[in-house]
C-alpha cells in the first residue's frame, strides 16, 4: 500500500493577483497545499472555520483593510503565520512573527514556512485575549482592535 506524504496546508492572504499566485506556486512546489489566495481579510477569515491551515502567509495590506486582524484571529487559534509587511509598521504584539519585504526569494519563504510548522514561528497567544500579561495593561498600540476580545 502506497501512502501519501501529509501536505500542510498554507493560508495564503494577498491582495494582489500575480504575487498572489506565485506564491501559489512556490509553496505548493515546496510539497505545500494551498488555502487561497485571498485578496481580504474576511474572505480569509470565513476560510478558517472550513479549513483551518497548519501555517500562514499574510500580507498586512490586504484588499479593504488590514491583514492584522486576520494575524490575530490566527495567534489566537495557536496557528503560526508569517507577515509580508514591506515597510509597513508593525504592531510591536507582532514584533515576534517573521517577517518579509515586498521583494524575497522563494527559498527563503518555503523555509520560514517549514520553521514556522516546525513551531518556530514564535506565536504564542495574542496577548488581550486575557487582557494581557501580568498586572499592568496593555497599550493600545500593542495590537489591533479587532484582537480585543
């Protein structure tokens, strides 16, 4: 009997068509299955429940809005991502997760990936699910406002 190798299944969230599709194809040269890609955070939120993903690629500006509420939706839900965030600012709650500029290679990307299912992502708990760490409160620039729960 013949097995097939498990296929992690990668998120990919990007607005844009042909970055979107390359990416496509790196991770699912790489032995990757590919949820997407999706141009906007809600369509890409409404794909979690159906399918949740083993590891994700977000970009942080998606079609109509930001990808950081997708990011906390994913850290709340223990599933590690990577940020394609150019030189956008980051939210220092994010200051853990990997991130890529505009412009990589494919190499660099299918291994952060790998390290990220390994669980070497750095993810942890989006930290105001319980409304932060030890006593004193959270700044608010510290995450998002959809990560307040």
């Amino acid at each position: 009997m013949k097995t097939t190798p498990f296929a992690p299944v990668v998120l990919v969230a990007e607005p844009q068509a042909l970055p979107g599709l390359w990416l496509e194809d790196v991770l699912a040269d790489a032995g990757c299955t590919v949820s997407g890609p999706y141009g906007t955070c809600a369509d890409a939120l409404a794909s979690l429940d159906a399918a949740p993903p083993d590891c994700a690629v977000v970009s942080t500006d998606l079609n109509r809005g930001s990808g950081f509420p997708l990011a906390c939706a994913l850290r709340r839900r223990g599933i590690p991502f990577v940020l394609i965030a150019g030189t956008a600012p980051i939210p220092r709650a994010f200051a853990d997760v990997p991130r890529f500029d505009r412009l990589f290679e494919a190499g660099a990307m299918i291994g952060t990936v790998a390290a990220c299912r390994g669980g070497h992502g750095g993810t942890r708990a989006c930290p105001m699910a319980k409304g932060g760490p030890g006593p004193a409160p959270l700044a608010l620039d510290q995450c998002p406002t959809a990560c307040r729960v």
